[in-house]
C-alpha cells in the first residue's frame, strides 16, 4: 500500500517562497513517475509538476514554470516542490502523487479533474495560502 505524507505549506505574502516535501512509503518503487497536483476553491484539481522517477526529466505546468522547481531524493523517498515568487493565484490544496499506471509524465501532467484524481495514489494534501 502507498502512503503519501504532505508539509511544508503555509501562508505567505506574495514574493514569498515555500518548499514542500511528500514522504513516500509503502510499495513505491514500481512507478515511473511522482508529481505535484493542486486544487483550488471550486476548482478542477490540475498538474503542477511531474518528474520522471528515474531520470532528471521534469515537467511544468505553464503557469509555474520558471518559478517552481520539483525534485526526488531517492534515498529518503521524499519528493519535493520549491516554489518561489509566489502570486495569490497559487493558492491551493497541493496534493503529491504517484500514478497506479505508467502514464507519460508530461501527459499526465496535462490530466485534470476525475481523470487525473482516478489516475493515481495521493496524499491528503498541504494548504497554500498566497497574500497579495
């Protein structure tokens, strides 16, 4: 069974910076990609970053790209998400996952809403508050 565990989130003003961390455990080695997902207040949940667990490919959604970086440390099976300059309308639930499947990471990026929530294993999620 996978477990995935969420920190790190909080509230900041705007410009500000956050690192989350997702603590795997469980069966997690029979997947190719992990990712971060956020939902906003009456929002679909959609892709913020995915990587590819075996290599350094990663993979950003538009709206954060240049300003969030995601990476693995394998050996302490945490996934994490640095998030800089932070705006209001990054405010959201952020989820980690791991695919059930073996979805392209770039495509499964893309997934929004039911398909991407069937999709996968996720936490409970950490909250992020952006203030302008």
């Amino acid at each position: 069974q996978v477990q995935l565990v969420e920190s790190g989130g909080g509230s900041v003003q705007a410009g500000g910076s956050l690192r989350l961390s997702c603590a795997a455990s469980g069966y997690i080695y029979d997947t190719n990609c992990m990712g971060w997902f956020r939902q906003a207040p009456g929002q679909e949940r959609e892709g913020v970053a995915t990587l590819y667990t075996g290599s350094s490919n990663t993979y950003y959604a538009d709206s954060v790209k240049g300003r969030f970086t995601i990476s693995l440390d394998s050996a302490k099976n945490t996934l994490f998400l640095e998030m800089n300059s932070l705006k209001p309308e990054d405010t959201a639930m952020y989820f980690c996952a791991r695919p059930v499947s073996y979805p392209p990471c770039g495509t499964w990026l893309e997934w929004r809403g039911k398909q991407v929530i069937d999709s996968a294993y996720w936490g409970r999620g950490t909250q992020v508050t952006v203030s302008s």
